[in-house]
C-alpha cells in the first residue's frame, strides 16, 4: 500500500504570512505522522506560534514518542513558554507501520472526516486546544491501515468560512465529497474543499486556512516515495 499526503494552506486575505503550520515527519520504525496547528490570531504572531508547536511536535514524533504523548508535552511546552495565556489547535495523523493503525490526535475545534469502507464518519468530540488550561489532553481516535482510506481535516478558517457574510461552510456537503475522490487524488479533495471556503468568503480568506488529507491506497508505485512541496515566494 502506498500513503498519500495533501495539504494546502493560504493566509488570511491581505496577511502575508499564514498564522496555520503543517509539518509531515517520518516516524523512526515506519509511516508518516502530518502536523497542522493553527495559532492564536493571524499573521506573524500567529505563525511564530504554531510553527513552534509543529516543531515541537515534529521532534517527539521523530524521538519516537507515541503521539498522545506528543500533544500533551507538546501543551506543556507552550503552557510554560507563553504562561496559560495563548492557544493554538493542534492535529496529527499518523501512519504508524508498527500497529498496522491511522492514529489521530486531535485538539481542534475543526472535525476530522475518514472514509473507510465505503463509509464516512466525522470524528467530533470536544476537545481543549493546547495552551490554555494546566490540564488538556488530546481526543485520540484509532483506525485499521487498510485500502482505500481517506482522512480530511482542516483548521477554522476552513469550518467558518463565509461566516462574516452570513454563510457557513456544511459539513454534510464537504463529507458528500469523500465518496467521489479516490484516495490515491487526494490533492484533488484538498483543491476541492480550499475552493468551496474560498466562494463562502467570496474568493478573499477570513482566517488563515488549511487543509489536509490523508490516502491509503495499493495503486502500484514501483516501490518509489515521493515528496512534492509546491510554496508561494
């Protein structure tokens, strides 16, 4: 089988710099863990924190530490570094070769949406983002690595797009989606859900977004893996 990575990010409309981060980390016996937080705010204060949670992250994952554990060091870090007083959502999914398992961590108020089976569920358990509050641990969820699975999340400014012009993105219609894109396209889902957010806020971003996917899929690659990064200068 082969895992495919899609992620797509845009700042909010007239900030230069995305407030979002995204990280994928090889883990240390085998598969991928991706990380997406989004920081408190936009612009440079927000990106200055969550590219300090993602690479926080990104070091326990790679040390080898399981990743429950990686987001409650990960809240303990910057519950120190900044005192309580800032928060950022913090997500990883991971394929970990070792328990044959897709794991998702999740402290966000953004769901994340897995078709498995021919199925769609939205895992949305309330959940504390990291930062905050001295106690937080992460919504865990546990899923067989098997063909033909995708995974979809995202950050808010994703789930309230077009809420300042009276709109909000549906969840119903953006898990519509999943069932019509192979998961060997998951480029094409994550193109698909960027573009519908965008038309909710009229073509101009309300928050930083973004957007990631996840495919297993047994399309045969001749054994190759792949890196594509694609970044705006």
């Amino acid at each position: 089988m082969q895992v495919e990575v899609a992620v797509n990010k845009i700042p909010k409309y007239a900030c230069g710099m995305s407030g979002d981060s995204a990280e994928v980390v090889e883990r240390p016996k085998g598969g991928l863990s991706v990380i997406i937080a989004d920081g408190q705010g936009s612009g440079r204060s927000a990106k200055a924190i969550s590219n300090l949670v993602v690479s926080k992250a990104a070091a326990l994952i790679a040390d080898g530490t399981r990743d429950g554990a990686v987001a409650r060091a990960t809240h303990d870090f910057l519950f120190a570094l900044r005192d309580g007083k800032v928060s950022c959502t913090l997500t990883i999914v991971s394929t970990d070769l070792v328990s044959r398992t897709i794991v998702i961590s999740r402290n966000s108020n953004c769901p994340v949406l897995v078709r498995q089976g021919g199925q769609v569920r939205v895992l949305s358990d309330p959940v504390e983002p990291i930062g905050f509050h001295q106690f937080m641990k992460p919504v865990v969820d546990e899923i067989p690595l098997v063909d033909d699975t995708l995974v979809l999340t995202f950050t808010d400014g994703i789930l309230y797009a077009g809420r300042s012009r009276a709109r909000q993105l549906d969840l119903g219609q953006v898990a519509a989606l999943l069932p019509e894109v192979p998961a060997w396209r998951g480029r094409e889902l994550a193109d698909r859900v960027l573009e519908a957010a965008l038309a909710l806020d009229d073509g101009r971003a309300g928050d930083d977004m973004t957007v990631l996917v996840l495919g297993v899929h047994s399309r045969d690659t001749g054994g190759v893996g792949r890196l594509r990064v694609s970044y705006p200068v």
